[in-house]
C-alpha cells in the first residue's frame, strides 16, 4: 500500500528556544519517563536515582494520593486503597474483567469500570492519571521547566477504547500527547533500527504480567508493524508463582491455603529468587518458614511451560505476519523479564538471528517513545527523517441487510488509513439510513464487537438500488477511528467519531480472533444464507408492489403462477438452505420475466402516448 505521511502535531522549530520533549512507557507493573539529551535518549530518575515509577496508587481519605514504591509497601495493610495492574482497566466495563482474585471494591456501573476507595469512586483513567502526573513532574524538576508535550505508548494491540483511554489520563494530568506510539515500534527505535539495513524484526517483550510479540518491517525510511500477538495473563509474575508453588509443595502447603497477606510475602520472595537467578546458579534467601533454596536448574525447569507457551505464540505470529522465521533480521527483548538467561538462549536457538539486548529492557521503550517526541517537536536532526506505522488489531466494518458484516478495514492494515466503499438503498422511497460500526473478525454482526451507530437522514426518496452512498473509515495516527456517510447525488451525510464504547480487553480481542478462524467456514455458509435470504425478501417487495400496481396486466392463471412461486420463495426464506432459496429466486424471477416486460411496454407506450414498442426498433 501506499505510505502515508503522518502529519506532526508539533510547532515549526524555533532554533532559539529547544522544547522540553518526554517519551512515557506508561506500564503495567511499572513507567518510566525518558527525554533526549544531545542527541541520545535516557530516562529520568527520581530524588533517589531509581528510573522505574512502579505504577501504583494509593488513594487516602483526606483526598491526597500516593504513587511509587511506598504504595507497593502499604499494600497488605492497606489491600482495598492501594492500586497495581490497573493498566489491565483501561478501558474496560464491570462486566469485561475477572474480578474474582482481586481485592477490590468494583462498582456495577455500567460504562467505564469503577471502584470504590478511601478518596471515592476511581477509574483506571484516574490512577494512570496519577502516575503520569508523578513522571512529569520528576521531568519538570529535571528539565527545569515544564514539559511541552508527550509520547506515550502502549500495547499495539489497544483497541479504540484503550486507546483513548490512555489519552483521557494524559489530559486529566495536564499532559498534553503528540501522538500515541505502539511499544515495539519505540522498542525498535531505541535500538536504531531506523538507521540500519532494510528488513524483519520481531519485538518479544516479556513484562510482570503480560506477553506480547511483533513483526516489524522496516523498509525505506519506514517501520509498518506487520502483525501482532500475546498473552495478556502471561509474565515474570506467573513465574513467580510457579517458585512459590514449588517451594510450597516441598512444606506440604498449598497457595490457597494462606492468607492474602502470606501469600503476598511469599510471591515478593519469589520474585527476589527470580531475579537474583538471573546473575547468579543459584540463591538462598530468609523466608517466612525459614530459609528457601533455588537454583537456576530447577527453576528453569519449573518454568519451561511458560517460556515454552511464549514460543508457541511467538510462532504463530510469525505466521500471521507470513514471516518465516529465516527471513528475520534481528530481535530485540523488552521487559524486565527477558533477563532471565532462558529466554536469550531459547531464542537464539529458534531464530538464529542477532538478538537485541544491550539497551535495559526496562528503558528501551520510554528512550524509542522520547526519540520520537523529539522528532514530532521538531528538534530533529537532518537524518532523522523516518515515519512511523502501525496496524489495527481487529477488522473494522459495517452491518448490512441481515446482520451481515462488511469489513471495510482487515485486521493489520497499516495506520494511519483511509477507506471508502459505495452502498445503496434496500426500499424504494427510503429517506434514511441507520449506520452501525463493528468491529471483529465474524462473519456475522451478533458475534462482532459493536463501536457505534449513527443514521443518515433526509436522503431524497429514490428507488431502491438508486442511491449511492459512500462511507469511510478512517483511522488516525493514534489507531482512532472516525466514520462518515455522504449520498454522491443529493450530498447528504453524517458521520462519527468513534467514541469507543469502553470495554473490550485483550482477552476479548484474542478471544474474537481466535473465534474468528476457528469459525471460519460456519460463517462462510451462514454469510451464503443471509445473503440468500436478504435477496429473496428484496424480491418478494418488488414482486408485491408490481401485482399491487399491475395485476390487471395478466391473466388469471398467470397471477396464479407468480403468487404460487413468491409463496414458495417466502416459505423456503425462512429455512436454511441457501441453495433451495437460490433456486426459488431464479423460479421467481423466471416466472415475472413476462410480467416486466409487459409492464415496461405499457410504461413505454404511456410515455410515447400511443406508439407501439416495436414500432420503435
Ligand atoms: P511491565 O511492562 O509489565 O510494566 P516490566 O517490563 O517492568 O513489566 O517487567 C517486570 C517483570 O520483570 C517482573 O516480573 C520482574 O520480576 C521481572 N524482572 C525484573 N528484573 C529481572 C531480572 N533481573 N531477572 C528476571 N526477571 C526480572
Ligand atoms: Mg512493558
């Protein structure tokens, strides 16, 4: 496809006066804030030199709020208040999570998903709204001054809703985004990649508790996210409950057995081993029942079905992306967790390609997402000239006649992108027309994720079939979307912006691919039907209106024969072989074939007052 300049939100540069750029890695178990100095990208500390905000909130009752490191040390004193994982929220309704292992106090709202704390009811926007606050202020100490604007990124996988979402947090917090910037492209970025040889890449980033994997494609000047892929409930924190299970089983106790508070004590213990097993064979460390050995064996041992379970997703998006594995020119590790010297090795096996992992995987996207703010302010160097590309996750489209879904943009379709498709009316006469946006991979509306509706009114009253409107989609540099109708005769239209509807997760969005393929040829054959059906009923109106106008045009017996076939047809409509409809159509429609003519004739002759048809040939 075409590449597609983005257009930069930034100001002209103004060589005097250089703008205080960040780049924010707004994450699940921690963010971090980065700007470029001289040319080079590094994160920013806080008064005591750490550069990881763990992001989590405490709210208090006096209304004041805590974020960081002293929220993760209140938590079991203070479990209902202090707030992690809330990434997870983002965009997301009551009844889109699993809130059976959280402490929390979910409200059952509709809308946004909302929970009860000390300070009143919050959203996931607040707390993101939080940390982000907390980050740029660390920069505005540092930078000695305020921050002119801000890239932050996220899961390429986000949908509208999370997306915007992310970007509500950023206003709440007085940020003002450039633009939203997917984390393996920033990943990519951090690593140069734009500066090097043409080719594939794969992003594996293993976070605290989520997976994701991409193909990347950097091709003149440009990178375009090929495909995507995860396991929203797979991270470091899964491998710590594996240790802590193990080392359980050896006391003869189970998890389910502690309390919340032990249980907690336990995974921090864990996740010590964990880490510590990544310098060292093995630890040895104070527990709660005294003292708990690992070595880097067993628990490399414990784990494989995890690391095993991210190669097979690995796999898959690679087929997805239609990479062979030969045809990758590199990879490059995000997330806290690819330290684990398993996961280095694992890969170097399966890709046999150079792998990226000089940068800190924790800082890498917070440096690619600052390189960028850097750019779109405008203090960009002469060879800095690249653009940035992303795909959507899930296939946008429009309900048609019988619940049928028309994709307008598949799934992966490089962003920003503009579509546009012609439809026509369904009745003679019909002045209006109701728009419905969906999202997903079915054949079918009921199964696909619904985004918006909206309605094209005051169309001038034309035949069915007569007349043209065209939507388009459109998605933004930031993968949200808007849509517009516009009837090409009378100019008539409407439109929308996706307003996403909150509340489709990560979960839901691999569930609906998944759903999709597996389902593929059941919708294939439902499509056919529906199809059939809606094709039928639009040939029963017309047949009715014309005997309601004309019958005086045929004989008895002829009325006869078209009621019978039209009584056949309705009947079959409303079973489910589209073949048998199929063929009662043609029937139908053979049997009017004389009817038409003798109508057309009549109107023809009416118009030449008189003259016969065939004196005209
Ligand atoms: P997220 O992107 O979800 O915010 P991070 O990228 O910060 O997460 O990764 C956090 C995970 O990385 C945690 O599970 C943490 O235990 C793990 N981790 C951090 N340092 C190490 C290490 N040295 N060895 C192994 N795992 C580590
Ligand atoms: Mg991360």
């Amino acid at each position: 496809m075409a590449l597609l300049q983005i257009s930069e939100p930034g100001e002209s540069p103004d060589p005097h006066q250089s703008k205080r750029a960040v780049g924010i890695d707004l994450g699940t178990t921690h963010s971090l804030i980065a700007t470029v100095r001289s040319g080079v990208a590094e994160c920013l500390s806080d008064h005591d030199g750490r550069v990881l905000l763990p992001s989590a909130v405490r709210y208090h009752a006096d209304r004041t709020t805590s974020v960081g490191q002293t929220v993760l040390e209140c938590r079991s004193s203070d479990p209902l208040n202090c707030f992690v994982s809330f990434k997870r929220w983002m965009g997301r309704g009551y009844k889109d999570i699993n809130r059976s292992l959280s402490p929390y106090r979910f409200l059952d709202r509709e809308g946004l998903l909302t929970i009860d704390s000390a300070a009143g009811p919050k959203t996931a926007i607040d707390m993101s709204a939080e940390v982000l606050r907390s980050l740029a202020q660390r920069a505005q100490e540092s930078l000695g001054g305020d921050i002119d604007g801000a890239v932050i990124t996220v899961p390429a996988y986000f949908d509208d809703a999370q997306r915007q979402a992310t970007k509500d947090a950023a206003t709440l917090a007085g940020i003002k985004v450039l633009r939203l910037l997917n984390e393996p492209t920033a990943a990519a970025i951090a690593y140069g990649l734009d500066q090097g040889e043409e080719g594939l890449f794969l992003v594996y980033d293993l976070g605290g508790g989520t997976f994701d994997v991409s193909v990347l494609r950097f091709s003149r000047g440009v990178f375009e996210v090929l495909a995507t892929g995860g396991d929203s409930a797979l991270g470091g924190d899964d491998f710590d409950a594996l240790i802590v299970q193990a080392w359980l089983k050896d006391l003869g106790l189970s998890l389910d057995s502690l309390s919340p508070s032990d249980r907690h004590r336990w995974l921090i213990l864990a996740r010590e081993a964990k880490e510590r097993l990544s310098a060292f064979e093995s630890v040895t460390l104070e527990g709660p029942l005294g003292q708990q050995l690992l070595d880097r064996n067993s628990f490399e041992t414990i784990t494989k079905p995890l690391l095993d379970k991210t190669m097979i997703v690995l796999r898959r998006v690679l087929r997805d992306a239609s990479v062979e594995i030969e045809a990758l020119k590199g990879a490059i590790l995000v997330g806290g967790a690819t330290r684990m010297p398993q996961v280095h090795r694992a890969l170097t096996s399966l890709l046999g390609c150079p792998i990226h992992c000089h940068l800190d995987p924790d800082e890498v996207v917070a440096m690619g997402a600052a390189l960028q703010a850097n750019l779109l302010l405008g203090q960009r160097s002469a060879s800095d000239d690249w653009l940035l590309l992303d795909v959507i996750p899930l296939s946008l489209g429009i309900e048609t006649m019988g619940g049928l879904v028309e994709k307008i943009i598949p799934r992966n379709t490089t962003i920003p992108v503009s579509r546009s498709q012609e439809f026509t009316t369904y009745k003679d006469g019909q002045t209006a027309m109701a728009f419905h946006v969906v999202q997903g991979e079915r054949e079918l509306v009921s199964d696909c994720r619904s985004l918006a509706r909206f309605e094209l009114r005051g169309l001038p009253p034309l035949n069915a079939g007569a007349a043209r409107i065209r939507v388009n989609f459109q998605v933004d540099a930031d993968g949200l979307l808007s849509v517009s109708a516009l009837e090409l005769n009378s100019g008539v239209h409407a439109s929308t912006i996706v307003k996403p509807s909150y509340g489709l997760g990560d979960e839901a969005i691999t569930r609906m691919l998944r759903d999709g393929v597996d389902h593929a040829s059941l919708d294939m054959q439902l499509r056919a039907l529906k199809e059939q059906q809606v094709e039928a009923e639009r040939m029963l109106l017309a047949v009715d209106a014309a005997l309601a106008a004309d019958s005086h045009l045929l004989t008895v017996d002829e009325q006869h024969a078209i009621q019978c076939a039209a009584d056949h047809l309705r009947s079959l409509a409303l079973q489910s072989d589209h073949h048998a409809i199929r063929n009662a159509i043609h029937a139908l429609s053979h049997q009017t074939d004389h009817f038409a003519a003798l109508r057309m004739n009549r109107a023809v002759s009416m118009a030449l007052s008189g003259r016969k048809i065939d004196e005209l040939a």
